[in-house]
C-alpha cells in the first residue's frame, strides 16, 4: 500500500508540468498569471488552440517544417542505415572491419566539435536557411548503423543462402529477406530518428535564418521572444510540441527501452 | 590468383575445377562491389560531416576565420587565449557546479526512479510511462513549461508560499539561484532517461540472489544496500559518466531560459562556444574552444574509469 502511494506521489511530480501546461492551455492570458495560481480553467474553450495558429502565421509552417525534416531524417535513415548495416554484417570486402571500427571510433566525437565545420560545409554548399541544410547532416547516423550490425549479425546465414539459391540477387536478399527480420530494430531507429529530428533544436537554430523557414522547436523559441507575454499562446504552441512525440512514445513503447537497451547511448 | 589453393595442380585449364574457382572469384568480387556500395552512402555523409567536419575543426582551431575573408594561420594563438579568457574560466566554474550538484542527483533519483518501477504495483506500466514522459518532451517545451513554473508569481513560488516558505524569488533571474533553477529541470528530464538504463539492470539480476539473501535473514534494505547496490555497479557508471558528459555539454536549456545570464551566472562551455563562433564569427577560436571542452571531457572519463576500476576490484 505505502509503496503505491509512493508511486503515485512521485508520478505527481514527473507529471505536473505537463497537467499545469494542460490547464494553462484553456485559460486566459491574465489567468495565467493569475496570483494565487488556480489548476482548474474557469472556462473550458479552446480559444487558445485556434489562436496559436492564427496569431502567429508562421505556426502552421512550423509543424510542416518539423514534420518534413523528421519524415525525410527517419527515412534515410531507415535506408541508408540499414543497407549499410548488412553490407558490415553480412558482406565480405577488402577494409570493412576497418571501417567499421573507423565509423564506430566517431561515436566518441562530441557534436559540439562537429557543429562549426557542419555549418561551414553547408554554408559552402549554399545551403544555410533551407529545409536541406537542416537535414543532409543527419541523413544518416553512426549509431543507427550499430544497431543495424548488431541486430542483423544474429540473422542465421542458412536464410542469406536459400534466397540465393533461389536466385535472388544481393539487393533483393536484403530488401526481401534481411529487411522483414529487422522490423524491431527498424522500429526503434525510426523512433530515436524522429526524437533526434523532432525535439533537436541547437542545430536548427544554427542553420536556420528566417522564421519562415524554422522547425516548431525554434518557432515557439521565436514565439517566446517574440510575443513574451503571452504565455497563453506559447504554452499551448509547446503542447504541440509535445503531443506527437507522446503519442509516438505511447503506442511504440517498448521499442523507446528496446533501442536504448541495444545502444546503450542516446540517439 | 587462385582462391582455393589446394585445387590448382589438378585443375586443368576449362575443367569444372577451373570453372568454379572462377566463378566463386567472381562472386568475391561482386560482393566486394555490392558492399562497398552499399556503405558508400552512409560513409559518404558520416565521413563529411563527422569525419572530415572533425578534422577541419582541427584545422580550423590554428586559425583566425571569419566565413568571409581567408583562413589566416595564426598557430597556437587561439588555445593561448583560452588560458586567459575570463568568460571560459567563469563558464568552466559555472559547468563544474553544474555537473557536480546533477550527475549525483540524477544518478539517486534514476536509481530511485527503476527501483520504485520495478516493484509489483499495480498499474505499473502506467507508472513507469509516467517517469518516462519527461524524458521524450523537447528542450524547447520543457524550457519554455519551467520557465513559466519560475516566474516570480508562478506556480513553483506559489507552493513554496503554502509551505510558508519565502516565496518571492525570481528564480531564472537572480544569479544565486538561476543555475540551479536549470539543474533541477534537467535532473528532472535526465532521471527518467537513466531510469531505464538501471530498469534494464535490475532485470537482469535473478530473482534467486536476492531470494537467498532473504532466505540469510537480510532485510529488504540490507538486501538493497549488499546485492543489489554492488550487481549495479557497472550501470552506475555508465550512468555517471554519460551524465558528466552530458553536463559538460548544456546548452539548449541556458540559450532558451537565460541566454547566460544573469551576470554570467548560467554561462556554459558550448553558450560560449556558440557565441563566439555564431555570434562573433571568432569560427576558429570557437572551434579551440570545442576541443578544450572535448579534452576535458577526454580526461573526465578516464578518471572516472579510473576511479570506478579501483572500487570495482575487490
């Protein structure tokens, strides 16, 4: 019995913000900042949530932004990661141990070192301020490729040999063979991408220029600046933020503890 | 030349033996190409940008660049001034406390946290979803959320006022307890995400060991304290040193909440970093700076590797 109270007390504490934004999210600019704070709205509309689209202009382009930049990161991710994966697993050519243990080697480069020559390359590129020099640096990641080998080491050889036997060309054996037997592995990629992409919000905010251009973390940044006090508005913009994410996280749990248990890392 | 060496003396040349030595070069060969392009692409970008990125930071760091005018060589300059650069030693302070008052926390409540998910309750994988949710919501939300909570007529003020607390602090902006304020969002968001490091430790333990120890008449703390504590030791270090690292690289919460301020009291490694290079386009000094940073880090964890080897041994 203690112990449930416990838990619950302490779900209080993990959880409260989020509730306190919840209530906030119905509430008027001054009761908001109403003293002493009350939890429950004294009205239950949803003003707040057709504002944030109508008094910033630029929200909805946010969301898309965001949203284009995670569906384009986790896709070639997915890709790229996982063809490469099998080509460290399964494939047998000159220097790929080398390789690898290279490109597991830059796991211990922390991204600040990265991050200033990352934007000189893409300003070199001409891409600073676009919806491609925020994605092409992440279009593939070191660690999605470790969880790609270590998952498809484990993959039986017998499977690799009877699809050749049938005559399955190599590209085929992955794509029709090796890829189905990856969906856990492919699942928990495809949700640390997304997080990455999604709640990422230093390297936006050094490619990024115009407001048109920015993903919903830098707007509601931009927003909080610029609008400082309506917290109203800026609250129930971070609910926006946040919703997606959750419901990501809810439906695919176990993939969240899967892929961290394979890592060991952060995405 | 000839993969299977044992079969060349009685291969005749356009014998079966000869046909399929060569075939199965042929199909070495043809591997090697499929391999190589397969990982062309995913090497293509990790060899930009993180390979060569690092090595041109390297580069970069011996000299004065500004984007717009010539690399202009200027040797050790940059790290000499980091010795002198006020700010840094004020920004390495600020981290030092920083990681000092979070990594300890954040490792007790992680541990906390797995242990209280780990036991039989009801609901509980609502409860442990629940300690999760910190740990999925951006920097940006959390941010902006605790940023509202800290107002001076906020909500964290208003329950210090009923614990008859002194409730009139301005918590983000006064120097004394804006650091703090940030730490205890990010022990906040931190714990969840090490909870499971420690969830998936605790799992592994049998249920035997702990059973015999009970069976010895251990008590539940006794148990905890001298099976379980000792079973975890190597999460536990995993946990405080990527906790360090972590520490030694926050940024998004100080930029978002304080921009460094007030009087430099929330000032950090890669605020400067940032600053210097993205706002005063110093893209040299500000990439000696990174490395300083990725040399404390270095050393950061071979002490800690250190230190844990020694207490791990007996």
């Amino acid at each position: 019995m203690a112990i449930h109270v416990l838990a619950i007390v302490v779900a209080i504490v993990t959880l409260a913000p989020f509730a306190f934004t919840i209530s906030a999210s119905f509430k008027t600019l001054s009761e908001v900042l109403d003293w002493p704070p009350t939890f429950i709205p004294s009205r239950l509309s949803l003003d707040n949530y057709r504002a944030v689209w109508t008094v910033s202009p630029l929200f909805p382009k946010w969301l898309l932004n965001s949203a284009l930049a995670s569906t384009i990161t986790v896709t070639t991710n997915l890709f790229l990661c996982s063809l490469a994966g099998y080509a460290f697993a399964r494939l047998r050519f000159p220097g790929r141990d080398a390789m690898f243990m290279a490109t597991l080697g830059t796991l211990m480069i922390p991204g600040q070192i990265t991050l200033i020559p990352r934007y000189i390359i893409v300003h070199r590129l001409g891409l600073v301020d676009s919806l491609a020099g925020l994605v092409l640096p992440d279009v593939a990641r070191v660690l999605g490729v470790f969880l790609m080998v270590q998952f498809m080491k484990a993959i039986p050889k017998e499977l690799e040999e009877a699809a050749k036997i049938d005559g399955c060309s190599r590209f085929g054996t992955y794509r029709h063979v090796i890829l189905p037997l990856c969906k856990p592995v492919m699942a928990a990629l495809a949700i640390f991408t997304f997080q990455g992409t999604w709640n990422d919000f230093t390297w936006p905010l050094v490619v990024l220029n115009s407001p048109g251009n920015f993903t919903l973390a830098l707007g509601l940044n931009y927003l909080r600046g610029q609008y400082y006090t309506f917290w109203h508005l800026v609250l129930t913009g971070s609910l926006f933020n946040i919703l997606p994410m959750l419901v990501v996280f809810l439906l695919f749990q176990r993939y969240f503890v899967q892929g961290m248990s394979m890592s060991g890392l952060k995405g | 030349m000839n993969p299977l060496p044992g079969t060349q003396s009685n291969a005749q040349p356009g014998s079966a033996w000869s046909r399929a030595a060569a075939r199965l070069r042929k199909e070495k060969v043809s591997e090697a190409i499929t391999g190589y392009l397969f990982v062309a692409p995913f090497l293509l970008t990790i060899g930009t940008f993180v390979f060569l990125a690092a090595v041109y930071a390297l580069y970069l760091s011996f000299h004065k660049y500004d984007l717009f005018t010539p690399p202009e060589f200027v040797g050790l300059a940059n790290y000499r001034r980091l010795l002198a650069d006020r700010d840094l030693r004020i920004a390495l302070r600020n981290v030092v406390i920083y990681a000092a008052g979070v990594v300890p926390i954040q490792t007790a409540v992680a541990l906390f946290l797995a242990v209280l998910a780990n036991q039989r309750l009801k609901l509980r994988g609502f409860f442990r979803s629940a300690y999760y949710v910190p740990c999925i919501t951006s920097s940006v939300a959390s941010s902006i959320i605790f940023m509202w909570l800290y107002y001076k007529q906020g909500i964290i003020n208003y329950i210090l006022s009923l614990l008859r607390l002194p409730s009139d602090t301005d918590w983000l902006g006064n120097p004394s307890t804006a650091l703090p304020a940030i730490m205890t969002l990010v022990i906040w968001t931190t714990s969840a995400y090490f909870m499971v490091v420690f969830l998936a430790a605790l799992q592994d333990i049998p249920v035997s060991v702990c059973e015999a120890s009970r069976i010895d008449g251990a008590s539940t703390w006794q148990t905890f304290r001298h099976v379980t504590l000792p079973l975890l030791r190597p999460s536990i270090f995993l946990v405080v040193v990527l906790g360090t690292i972590g520490c030694m690289q926050v940024f998004d919460q100080v930029y978002i909440m304080t921009r460094g301020g007030p009087l430099k009291s929330t000032m950090s490694i890669v605020y400067l970093v940032y600053t210097e290079a993205f706002g005063d386009l110093k893209f040299g000094y500000g990439a000696a700076m990174a490395f300083a940073l990725f040399a404390v880090i270095f050393v950061l964890t071979l002490i800690q590797r250190r230190l844990l080897d020694i207490r791990i041994e007996y």
